[in-house]
C-alpha cells in the first residue's frame, strides 16, 4: 500500500466512541398511535378509579333504593279483580238459598277456605245424564256441606260445560268455592255479582264421580298453599 507524501509512514487512526449507524428515520405515525394509546389507559384508570369510589360509598345502592321507593309510593298496588263470567250469571240467579249461618255477610268478600258444614251448594245437570245432580248432592251432603237447589242448569249453561264441573261463586263465596272445586278433579272456578255466599256446581259432560277424600284433602292443600315470591333481581325494584 503506498503512503501519501507527508505522512511519513504514519496510518489513519479512528478516535472518539461515536460510530454512524445508519438506519430507518422515525415514523410520526407510530408517535401519534402510542399517544391515543396513553390516552385511553389514563381514561380508563379515570374510569375504574371513578366505580370504585362509587361502590365504596355506597351511591350506586342508595341511587336504586330511592328509585325503587318513589316507584311504590307512587305506583298503585296490582290487584287483578275476578272476572266475571256472563255464563255463569244464569245458575246465580236461579240460586236464591240464604247464606249458611257463620258464614260471609251478603256483599263482603272472603277467600277464606271455610268448613263444610257453613257452605251452601246447589247442584245442576248440565248433561244428558239423569240423575246425576241428586247423586252428586248426596255425595256433597255426606262430606258436610249444605245442600240448596238440585237440579238441570240454566239454559245458559245447559250442555255446554265441557270439563269435569263449573263452581261459580260471588265475592262472598271465593273461598268456599276453592273448597267446593277441590272435590272435582279439573274444575273451573268462575265468578258472578251474586251477593250471598252460596256456590253453584254445575256438572260437566266429563264428570263420573268425586274425587276420594284423601285426594281432596291433597287438591285442597295445594290450592291454598301460597306461591313463593320471587326474588327481586340485583339492581331491580
């Protein structure tokens, strides 16, 4: 290798820590994505920090409670009223037997399930099977209710009862009907204006013959055993 004039054998020497490296130039893009990207980590610690304290104090829950007391005061209580059955009038009006002794005053409802013995029942044939109505009242009067009117029903209801029995009763007679239609198996229960206590049983084309005692007994007790409430969802009135 030949050496320049006037460096008399001497060779270049590198100096100093610094080297040229050669390599992309930075994007602007990348800076702007990792800036949105620190934005939204510090909105959603903001967030977080902001459900805690909630959560912690209690806000949330006094928030639904509040809501939930001005939606009792101020809503009205759901009642659903009995309907009343435009059939079941005609065997209401042919029923004119006194309430039984002891029992709901003309005009007062009572769903309380009450004894035999204070319950008033008329019985009616709406088939075309004879006899029926007298034998299903003397079955009815052995078990201590209180027999009224036996007889054909109404022309309103006259075969056209297609279940086993009909029980109408009136507000006074809720509860003794529950009790009436736990004798049949599958009876309707339906209610009319009647003002005493007296229950009509008006056969039906599918009935043969009461249910047993032990089974009414059993039909009895799930009628009147309450429903269980249920329970409010977390967060719901």
């Amino acid at each position: 290798m030949l050496t320049p004039q006037g460096l008399k054998g001497k060779q270049y020497r590198i100096t100093g820590n610094s080297y040229p490296r050669l390599g992309r130039p930075p994007r602007k893009s990348k800076k702007i994505l990792a800036a949105i990207g620190s934005l939204l980590a510090l909105a959603l610690i903001a967030l977080g920090g902001v459900q805690l304290v909630d959560i912690f104090s209690g806000k949330g829950k006094h928030s639904t409670a509040q809501a939930c007391a001005t939606t009792s005061a101020s809503g009205k209580p759901l009642a659903a009223p009995v309907a009343a059955s435009g059939a079941a009038s005609a065997p209401a009006a042919a029923s004119g037997a006194p309430a039984a002794p002891g029992g709901p005053a003309p005009g007062s409802t009572s769903t309380a399930v009450p004894q035999p013995p204070t319950v008033t029942v008329n019985v009616y044939n709406a088939t075309a099977k004879a006899g029926l109505a007298a034998r299903t009242a003397d079955e009815l009067k052995k078990r201590g209710f209180v027999i009224g009117k036996v007889g054909n029903a109404p022309a309103a209801l006259d075969k056209k009862v297609p279940g086993t029995a009909q029980v109408v009763s009136g507000p006074a007679g809720l509860g003794a009907a529950k009790l009436l239609g736990s004798q049949v198996a599958t009876a309707v229960t339906t209610a009319d204006t009647r003002a005493d206590a007296t229950v009509d049983f008006v056969i039906g084309d599918s009935y043969a013959d009461l249910l047993d005692p032990t089974q009414a007994a059993a039909a009895l007790a799930l009628a009147t055993k309450p429903s269980p409430a249920a329970s409010p969802a977390p967060g719901s009135c």
